[in-house]
C-alpha cells in the first residue's frame, strides 16, 4: 500500500470523525466522560483547539471545526498530488 494513500485515508478519517463530533455537540445529553464519546473528544479536541485559540466564536457559533476541516481537506488533496 504506498504511504499517500494511507496518509490520505487517515486525514479523512479525521475529518470524518470532525463532523461527527459536530453533529453529536447539538445534543446537549451526550455525555462526553463516557465511552465512546471520550474516546471521539480526546481525538478531535487536540486538532479544533489550535484553530480555536485563533478563530473567536462569532455571535456564539464556533467556526474553529469547519476551517480544521478544510485544512485537512487542504492537506489531504496535497498529500494525493505529492505522494502518488
């Protein structure tokens, strides 16, 4: 298997994960401290933070997981075009 396509794979995977973190923070009886809820919060939480720390919320609605999504997206499209 050449190494893009599993970087490639990886990067989707995480943004996939992204979006259902997302989805999942609309309901308000999710429990986060429990499994598998913990599990998909320590993986998504160290990639949001940092485009959080940089992007305010903007009346309330955190933009910080849809620009994470596109610099992975960014990144992933990168990674098909360098590594065949």
């Amino acid at each position: 298997m050449e190494i893009g396509l599993i970087i490639s794979s990886l990067l989707q995977l995480l943004t996939m994960l992204i979006v259902v973190w997302c989805l999942l923070s609309w309901f308000p009886n999710i429990r986060w401290y429990e499994q598998p809820f913990r599990t998909l919060d320590r993986i998504v939480q160290p990639v949001v933070l940092p485009f959080r720390k940089l992007i305010p919320p903007i009346s309330g609605i955190d933009l910080s997981p849809m620009v994470a999504i596109l610099v992975l997206q960014f990144c992933q499209t990168l990674v098909r075009n360098v590594l065949p």
